[in-house]
C-alpha cells in the first residue's frame, strides 16, 4: 500500500491534472499510464541494452539513429523521457504530442499486436505546456521516491493507488493482487521455458509479468540463447484476457516494458460463448472477481454442466478445468466460500477438483492481505488437470502472516509464512507425518470426501488446549480479602481528609 510521501505526491499529482481542465478519472489514469510508459521505455531499453551487453548479445534500440515518425525521420534521442523532461515546457508539449506520442501509438507496425490492439484509439489529452510541464515535474519526483523505496512491489503499488481512483468513482469493482502473493503463487507452480500462460482475468497482466520475469531468472540461458525459446517467450507463450480497455492497454505496456515484446492480450468475456479456449494452456495464474452472481443467459453452457450456477469464483474454476491441457497446472485464489459452501453447485465444483483431476494444495490466506481495498477471507488452490483423479492427500496450510501487517496500513514486519509455504510445499514428503496441530499437513482424500468434499482447514485442523492452572479457591479469596481492606483503609484516610 502506498503510504506517507509517495502517497502525497500521486495526490499532489491528481490534483495537478483537476487544476489544468483534467478531471474525468479514466481519463487522468489514461494520461499518467501513458507518460508513465514513456518513462518506462526509455528505463527499460537502458536496462536491455546492459543486459544484452552482459550476455554478449546484440541489442537493438528502439531509439537507436533515425527514427520514421510518420512522413519524418526523427533523432531518436529526442524521444527518451531522459532527454525532453529538461525542455521548456513549450518545446516539451511539442516533441510528446507530434513526436513521442506518434512514436509510441506506432511503436508495432503489426496491427494484430496486444499494444498496437489498445493504442489504436490511445490519445493524447493534457490540454496545455504548463500542465504537461508540472506532471512530468511530478512524475519524476514519483520516479524518484519510489526507486528509494526498497520494494519490489513499488510499482505494482503505485498503478494500484492511481487506479483506485476509478473506485472510488464508481467505475470499477476489481482490486490488486498483492506482488507479494502473485510471486509466491508463481513460486509454487515453477514455470518453465515451454509453458503456455493464460490469466483469464488479467488485469494489469501481474500474473504474466511475473511469471516472465520468474523464467528470466530461472531460466535466462534458455529465454536469451535458444532462438526457438526466445521466440515462444517472446510471442506465444502469455495469453490475458479482461473486459476493460483501460485495463488491457495498461497490461499490454506493462508486459513490453518487462521485455515481453507480443503478448495476447485481447478483451473477452472469459466466461461468456466469447471464450472458445479450450484444453489450451498448460498454466492458468489467476485472481478472479468474485462479482457474486451472473444473468446464466451470457455463461458458457459447458461451465454450467460442471457446476449450474450463477457464482463467478465457482464458474471460473470449471472455466480454467476446461482451458487447461491434461497436465496443465492452476494456481488461483478464490474466496473462502468456495471452501465450505453447502450448495450443489459448491460441492460439485470441489469434486471435480478432487475425484477427477489432483488437487495438491489449499493454502488459507489472512483476511487482511486484500486490505485496505477489500477484507474478505481467501485462499489459493493449486491442482493440475487430469481429468482421471490423481489426488492422494491434499496439503493444508495456514497462513498467518505474509510479511505486513493485516491493517488497512499494511506496514511491512518481520512475521511472514510466505517462504515456509513454498519451501514446504516443494518437499511435501516431509509433510507427511505432520500433526494436524501444526500450521501445515496433509489429509487424505478419503477423509475430504467423507466430509463432503469440505476444504475449509478448520475442518481438520487440530486445536491443542492446554490446561490452565488456577491457585486454590481459598488463596484467591484471602486475596479478595486482602484487596477489599486495603480499599477500606484507603476511603478511610480519604474521610479524615475531608
């Protein structure tokens, strides 16, 4: 959560765009993501350039020489952040609206590309020099506190914050997944170079570009040297699906800014007849909404015969079975209900998981980790697609602390179950004599189904009471005694003062 400075400053910020003739909140979000791009770019092709150096790799810039801006050839120096952020205002207003604008809506000459797709009607509204002016001033004061702030999450914060403005607007329903637990779920299911990635609900794409970046640290010879790896990694391997443009172009930059030069990235209702998707993926991330119910006349008719109902967390899961190939893993998060819930639709939904694909994990997350934007109670599954069973025992774990504290002030502290979790869940032979006192263990699937396919972990978890031992009755009486005299005495020296 963005809090104290860097807080005042987006304020500070969006203040600066309602006294400039700025004040429709989609489009202040739509104006700052883009200058936020530009600086991004400009970071980033600084960035790959070092990296491609290091490895010994060529590396073209995209501002290397002369660059064709419409029916110009422009020096492309003169389009970096770094450059123009010290020109007058004037000269500055000039060069982003008829040079660097142009640039960046025509930065993928191929029109099917997830960000040619969401530029296309991209445009450029700040309406003076003077305003451009003191919003790059701010941004770059922004930039600023948060390269100081030593967390991974900064940036992933700071999107969350502006976008919570569309909130508190009544535009929009969805909140972050923290990048804490988007790194943690990626951690649990390992991607690899020959994955095929999908969020089905994607967002700002979080999921993807972590998963990106997880393989880049995992698996950097292969990304970088194999040119049929580079390739897929590049151009097939992440898929996101969402319903809001705003949300779609933000991803789409998002993703080339982390280096991912053609993601798909298309609007779709994922659960709608839109999502033909089927046996594609072999891993599926996902947070998705928990809306409550839809109208069953747009639901895909196939999800409704895993689980007739109108519960999105419970379509979505029928919906990831569906798109995952055999072999396929799933991480995802859903809301304690799907857990415990009575309903046939819940139970069904549960059983598939169980008896006909393997499901490994139920990891019982804090309430206050969506906090301040949300405090419903979740967890995350993860299972891998079957569709012959395979689940033997289901590992349990009980999550008490992610490394912030569960206020709407998330400050960070010291307690944090996060790496337990996934070292845990990485050698889960050694769960297997576990007590069911203990914060993690296993069940087997015999007990679950008994239970009527419950996997609320409460259901099994064990308490451990200790007993309390009380002094005798007759001390804490003399005791009782004790106090009551020493009342009386001192009313008594209270008296003779007055």
């Amino acid at each position: 959560m963005i809090t104290g400075e860097l807080k005042n400053k987006i304020d500070a910020l969006w203040n600066t765009f309602a006294a400039g003739g700025l004040t429709s909140p989609l489009d202040v979000i739509e104006q700052i993501t883009y200058l936020m791009f530009i600086h991004d770019l400009d970071e980033s092709d600084n960035r790959r350039a070092k990296e491609s150096a290091m490895l010994g790799l060529p590396y073209d810039s995209i501002f290397a020489g002369q660059v064709q801006v419409g029916e110009r050839q422009i020096d492309g120096q003169q389009l970096k952040w770094s450059t123009f952020k010290d020109y007058p205002a004037g000269k500055m207003y000039t060069i982003i609206q008829e040079w660097v604008f142009p640039f960046i809506k025509n930065l993928h000459g191929n029109k099917d590309s997830a960000y040619s797709k969401y530029m296309d009607d991209a445009i450029f509204k700040i309406p003076t020099p003077l305003l451009l002016s003191k919003v790059v001033d701010a941004l770059n004061e922004i930039y600023r506190l948060m390269n100081e702030t030593q967390s991974s999450d900064v940036r992933g914060d700071v999107y969350e914050y502006i976008s919570s403005r569309l909130q508190e607007n009544g535009l929009a329903g969805a909140f972050r997944t923290p990048r804490h637990i988007i790194k943690m779920m990626v951690d649990l299911v390992e991607p690899n170079p020959d994955d095929v990635i999908c969020d089905p609900a994607c967002g700002t794409a979080g999921f993807l570009v972590a998963a990106g970046t997880y393989l880049k640290e995992h698996y950097k010879k292969e990304i970088f040297f194999d040119r049929q790896k580079k390739d897929h990694y590049m151009n097939h391997m992440f898929y996101g699906y969402d319903m809001g443009r705003t949300m779609l172009r933000i991803g789409a930059m998002n993703m080339m800014t982390h280096g991912i030069d053609n993601p798909f990235i298309e609007y779709r209702d994922s659960l709608s007849d839109q999502n033909p998707d089927r046996d594609r993926y072999s891993l599926i991330l996902a947070n998705p909404p928990f809306k409550g119910s839809l109208d069953a006349d747009i639901v895909s008719a196939d999800l409704l015969k895993v689980c007739k109902t109108k519960k999105t967390e419970l379509l979505f899961l029928a919906l990831f079975l569906r798109m995952l190939r055999v072999g396929g893993r799933c991480a995802c998060i859903v809301p304690d209900g799907v857990l415990f819930g009575s309903s046939t639709a819940h139970k069904a939904i549960r059983r598939e998981l169980i008896e006909n694909n393997r499901l490994e994990a139920v990891i019982s997350m804090p309430s206050g980790v969506f906090k301040p934007y949300a405090g419903v109670s979740t967890a995350v599954l993860v299972f891998t697609k079957t569709g012959h069973g395979g689940t033997d025992n289901v590992w349990f774990y009980d999550m008490q602390a992610d490394g912030f504290s569960l206020d709407d002030k998330r400050t960070p502290v010291k307690d944090n179950d996060i790496p337990d979790i996934v070292a845990r869940f990485k050698n889960l032979s050694a769960e297997a004599d576990r007590p069911r006192t203990a914060r993690s263990f296993l069940v087997p699937k015999a007990e679950i189904a008994a239970n009527d396919y419950d996997l609320s972990i409460n259901k099994y978890k064990q308490t451990e009471y200790k007993p309390v031992q009380y002094p005798p009755t007759a001390d804490i009486l003399a005791e009782l005694n004790a106090l009551e005299q020493e009342i009386a005495a001192g009313l008594k020296e209270l008296e003779g003062m007055v």
